[in-house]
C-alpha cells in the first residue's frame, strides 16, 4: 500500500527531473519539486491573510508582517518564510524573506502608504498595507486587541492596543507602535512595555488604563476583570500536570501553571500567576519577569511550592535529595581583592561549595551582601531566578577609595576588598 501511496509524487516528480537539462536553472528545478511535493501533500496554499498590517512606521524603525495561510486541507499555518515578499517602494520601506519590514524614509504623498506583497510557490499572490509617514498623531483610541468588548477573563494575558489617528487623516489599525502605558485601580494588574495586560487579583476589578504616544497624545479606557469563568489551576512541568516533584541539589527547573476555565479552555498563566514556596531554604521559586515558575533545589528536604491566582491555588510537594553540606563559599574566582574604574561596572557572583554537587553553585541571588555602608559603589541583582544571577556593582564616578564586602550564605562568609580608583 505504501508504494502505491508515493507513486503520484514519484511520477510526478519524475516528469519535473526528464523535463529538465544540466542548463536548467537549479533554483527553478527545486522550486518545481517542492511544488510538486505540496500539491500532492495538499499543502499547497490556496489563501493568505495578514496579522500586522494597517499601522504606521517611521523611519529607522521595524515591523514584523505574518502571512497566515490556509491550504488545500483547509489547514492554517505560518508561510511567512515560505511566500516571496516584494515591496511597492523599496526607497521607501524594505521587506526580507521572512516578512520584516524597515522603513527607510517617510512618503509624504498618498498618507504614506506602500504595497506588500506575498507571493506563494503556486503563484496565488496578497498584498497587504503600512504608512511610512512623520505625521503626528493627533488622537488615540485604547482597546483590547482582537476583542469587542471592554471585558478581561482574570489571570488570561490581554493585549491591549491604541487606534491612532493622524494629521493627515490616517487612522491605523490597532497597534503598539510608540506608545507607553499607565494603569490605575488596581494593586496588583500590570501592563508591560508591549501593552501586554497580566492580571491576578481575587476579586473582579475595574481597570484605567491610559496609553500615550510619543507625539504627546493620551487616551484612556476602563476595562473590567472577572474571575467568574475559573475553574481550577493546576502547575505542570514538563507539561505534563503534577502532584509532586523530585529534584537533586543545585537542580533547576521550570513549573508553568495551567488555568482551567468554566468552558474547558485552557491557558498557560505565567505571567500572572504568583509563586511561593513553604521553606524557601529548600526550594526558591522565582516571580521574575520571564522566569517566573523557575525553581532551584537549594538544601536536602521537603517543601511546597503553590502557585496563586484570582483566587485559584495549586500545590507541588518538592522533595530535595542529596548531602547539602556547606563547606565553604568564594565571591567570583576567589580573588581577594578587585578594583573598578570610576564609573565602571562589575559582576560579583558567590558560589557555594556543597558536598554532595560536583561542580560550584551559583547562589548569588541567596547570599547577603554587605558593603559596610560605603557610598563608593551602588548594586542592583541581574538575570534572578537563572543559574546566571550575579549583582552587579557600579563605581561612583566621582569619588575613589576602598572598602570591604562581605557575602553570607547558610553561616559561611567570604569578603573581598574593592577599590575604586581613577
């Protein structure tokens, strides 16, 4: 049965090969085979529509354009790397192979719009619009992108987008672009950079929010949270849902919590869900942003790592097994002593030498750290919940002299001696 199964590909692509030359161009001889290959897959794509179009750029800036299309099988998929882009005005905006665009100048006719067009093996061809324009925004509208209504599900990620309209009489399509964002009415809700909108508060809300372009242009909106739709949280880990997990000292691994609704759908909730641990001397789980759910076997024992939000909890036993003896602690290499440029930065990190791991562990972001009051130096902790975490130390630019600090971890310390210096 199989053979008959491949024998139209087979034959089909026989035809292609005996109707070609050593001359012919080999690009066209693969372009006819993987057509040849989709059309009998029925992959072949018989349609294209856009994600990313109708905004406005301004020179110097990207934009990523998503062709999504629908095949034969009725499938859908991004062929954004598979179509051939072109663009109406290459003086004006470029566009790769993958879809991203650049603008390279502002069009001052015709509101500032240029063509894109995607083009699929099979010839079937859609073409899509941006502005490339300085024009200021003149107002702006706030809502929640791919959604009607003012109405949020708790704890369910909402991206939140502005409509821009121009001086010259373009109004974009819900967007991003060159907007940052304020949020009032709740202690909890946050907006990101990216107007990506994280819930997690117990009881329904009402929302502010309030998005300002860089032309100076606000506008606001008051959008609703409820917790209604919960149905239940669970915590995964391998994606696999579970009731317990074990871990080796110094292990790292990452917990994603899994929210239920009334309508069986389900949502991955890293962004809102809140992480806390029974004994965080056996087991810290992390709530950084991009992290958040990371967890680290710290000392041998038994703790509970739960994961909250609008009101739901879930629970993991975590038990660490191995000899946690601490036999000593060193800042960086062990070097004694450093010194920093004024105005300079570096990176302290403490590692722990425990018996029963092979290799220094990493536990900067657990230790103490001292810098007996000096005014030297500043510090700030970078890259926490990862096995990269260091604090990172910033000479004054004004000022030069020493001071010792000191790093503690589980009754060990280890100090090392800083000097700033011109």
């Amino acid at each position: 049965m199989k053979k008959f199964k491949l024998l139209p590909l087979a034959l089909a692509t026989a035809v292609v090969l005996s109707g070609c030359s050593e001359s012919d161009d080999p690009a066209a001889l693969i372009k006819a085979v993987e057509l040849e290959s989709q059309r009998a897959n029925g992959t072949l794509v018989e349609k294209i529509e856009f994600n990313g179009s109708g905004v406005r750029l301004r020179a110097g800036q990207t934009h990523q354009l998503v062709a999504m299309g629908t095949d034969s099988k009725g499938d859908v998929r991004d062929v954004s790397k598979e179509v051939t882009w072109t663009s109406s005005n290459t003086d004006v905006a470029t566009i790769d192979s993958s879809g991203l665009v650049t603008a390279v100048k502002a069009l001052a006719d015709n509101q500032g719009l240029v063509t894109f067009t995607a083009t699929t093996i099979n010839d079937i061809e859609a073409t899509t619009e941006l502005s490339i324009s300085d024009s200021k925004a003149t107002a702006l509208d706030v809502v929640l992108k791919n959604s009607d209504s003012n109405q949020v599900t708790t704890c369910v990620d909402a991206q939140l987008a502005a409509t821009i309209t121009y001086q010259d009489g373009y109004v974009s399509a819900p967007d991003t672009n060159l907007l940052t964002w304020q949020l009032a009415g709740s202690a909890t809700a946050r907006v990101d950079a990216k107007g990506l909108l994280s819930t997690s508060a117990e009881d329904s809300e009402e929302l502010t929010i309030t998005a300002k372009h860089t032309d100076g242009v606000t506008g606001s909106d008051t959008f609703s949270t409820s917790i209604a739709q919960l149905s239940a949280l669970t915590i995964q880990h391998s994606e696999k849902n579970i009731e317990s997990l074990a871990m080796e000292l110094a292990q790292r691994e990452s917990l994603k919590p899994q929210l239920t609704l009334l309508n069986g759908d389900t949502h991955i909730i890293s962004n809102s869900a809140i992480w806390a641990a029974s004994d965080n001397a056996v087991a810290a789980v992390s709530n950084e942003s991009e992290v958040q759910g990371n967890i680290v076997a710290l000392t041998s024992g038994t703790t509970n790592v739960f994961a909250t939000c609008g009101g739901q909890q879930a629970q993991v036993s975590v038990e660490v097994t191995g000899d946690s003896t601490l036999n000593g602690l060193k800042i960086n290499t062990g070097a004694e002593s450093i010194s920093i440029k004024q105005g300079a930065k570096v990176s302290l990190q403490a590692f722990a030498d425990l018996a029963g791991v092979s290799d220094d562990f990493n536990v900067s972001e657990f230790a103490g750290w001292s810098f007996s009051g000096t005014d030297l130096v500043t510090s700030q902790f970078k890259k926490l919940g990862t096995n990269e975490a260091y604090l990172e130390v910033s000479a004054s630019s004004s000022k030069t002299g020493s001071f010792t600090l000191i790093s503690s971890y589980r009754g060990k310390s280890e100090t090392i001696d800083i000097t700033v210096v011109k």
